[in-house]
C-alpha cells in the first residue's frame, strides 16, 4: 500500500465522533494520572486532547450531510 492510500483511508476511519472519544479518553488519563501523580507536569495530554477535540469540529467540504 502506498502513503497515500493508507492516509487515505486513515482520514475515512477518523470521523469526528472517533475524534472526540480518543480526545476526552486523554483527558480522562490525564484526570486520573494527575489525581495520582499531583506534582507530574501532564499538561502536554491536555494540550494534545484539546488539539485533537479542536479537529474534530472543523468542517470538512468535501463530505456532505
């Protein structure tokens, strides 16, 4: 398979709504990690969730409702 085609179909599998669970399960982890581990700096899953979060909403052209 080509790059293209894996990243292709990578973009099929990545619906918003797989967006969103992926982007609050990694702030459910970072909840927990830091309810467990007070003094760890965590803040890049909070940055990474909310990268991901922030994806999901935005409109894609080319798919139609």
């Amino acid at each position: 398979m080509r790059f293209r085609e894996r990243f292709g179909t990578m973009q099929e599998w990545l619906t918003p709504k797989r967006l969103r669970r992926i982007a609050f399960a990694l702030l459910a982890i970072w909840g927990g990690l830091s309810a467990m581990y007070p003094g760890q700096h965590l803040a890049w899953l909070v940055v990474l969730a909310s990268c991901i979060l922030a994806s999901a909403y935005i409109p894609n052209p080319i798919r139609k409702r």
